[in-house]
C-alpha cells in the first residue's frame, strides 16, 4: 500500500511539473548565432540554458549558439522572446544566460527568468523540548512557479529584489511619477505585469 501510495504521489507530482510553461511545447522560431532561423515546436530550459527544437526530430541549443529565440504564447496568442545575454550569476565569469524580455525601452529593459520550486509544509513539533520549528519535519506540498527580475541599464544586468525601496534605485528620478502612476493605477512593486506597466511608463518619463 505504502509502495503505491508513492507510486501515485509521484505520478502527480510529474503531471503537476508537466503544467508548467517551461514543460510545454511551442511554435516558435530560434535563432542562432550564424545567422540562420530554425522553426518548429520550441520547448525551453531556463535552469540549464537550453532550448530544443522539434520538427522531424528533437535537436537542443545551448545558450553559447543562440542569439535569441521567441514562441507564440498559447495564453494570449502573444509573442515571448528570450535573448542570450552575458551575466555573472554567482559573482564568478560572466557566462551566455536565457533572460526573457518584458519591457524594452531606450533607457532601462525589464527581464526575467522563470524557475520552479518545491515547496513543503511544517509538520510542527509539538511536544519536542528544544527543537526549532524550522528545523522539524516537513511534508511536501507542490511546486510553484516564480519569477526572478533584472533591469538592464547602464550597460549591465542588475538584479532587482522585489524591495519596493530598490524600484526607485532601479529606476532613478521620477520617484513622486512613478508613486502617483502606481497609486493611481493600482500597481504593485513585485507583479509581473505591473512591472512591465511601471517599466514602460519610466521610459516614456525619459523620453
């Protein structure tokens, strides 16, 4: 029984991991850097940089040998694009990285990268002297979509920490703007389509 319960947790978890935008297949097109376009399904790998493409069969392309590659959202019948750009992601050599672009604008450009995680739940530890809640059992829950953040202006990439405080440092000199724009449009500092309209609205600001 134990042995099917697990059978049966994992089969959910993997059709629950399958629901996901980076599991999914796209039309699309990928573009390499020697100048030529390859079209088809398009499926991408933000965690290891790749992105595979299937016509009669299945070939994957490193960051290193594409400059960008867009797919057709089934969503909203939109258009994303994804560029490789050069970015140090744990202070060591700056390497080719997949960077979604939100917003583009001549003064700052809105990017993201996708990741799912696991999430668990806290079992409690009542009745245990001395043990952190923190610490104690967890069971697990499910995953979660999430979204890290980047502006890239002057020249480099910058991680944006969802900090209100770090928004106006992100996007100087229209501090009062920017706060009346979000009052007045009920915009929040760690939305995903609410940066975008923030993002936008400081461009045209600068224009």
């Amino acid at each position: 029984m134990i042995t099917l319960t697990l059978l049966f947790s994992g089969a959910l978890s993997l059709l629950a991991l399958n629901n996901f935008p980076s599991q999914m297949w796209y039309k699309g097109n990928i573009y390499g850097t020697d100048g030529k376009t390859y079209s088809g399904l398009v499926k991408y790998d933000l965690e290891n940089n790749l992105v595979q493409l299937q016509t009669e069969t299945i070939s994957t392309f490193t960051s290193s040998i594409v400059s960008h590659f867009e797919i057709h959202n089934k969503s909203n019948d939109g258009i994303r694009s994804f560029y490789s750009l050069p970015y140090s992601r744990n202070g060591d050599n700056e390497t080719l990285v997949f960077f979604e672009v939100l917003t583009e604008g001549n003064d700052v450009v809105l990017l993201s990268r996708e990741n799912i995680f696991t999430y668990y739940k806290d079992l409690g530890t009542k009745g245990v002297i001395g043990m952190n809640p923190r610490n104690g059992p967890k069971t697990f829950t499910g995953y979660r979509l999430a979204f890290d953040y980047y502006f890239f202006r002057n020249g480099k990439i910058e991680s944006y920490s969802l900090n209100p405080k770090d928004l106006y440092a992100m996007l100087p000199g229209h501090d009062e703007e920017i706060k009346l724009f979000m009052r007045k449009n009920g915009l929040e500092h760690d939305k995903r389509r609410d940066l975008m309209k923030i993002t936008a609205y400081y461009n045209d600001l600068q224009n």
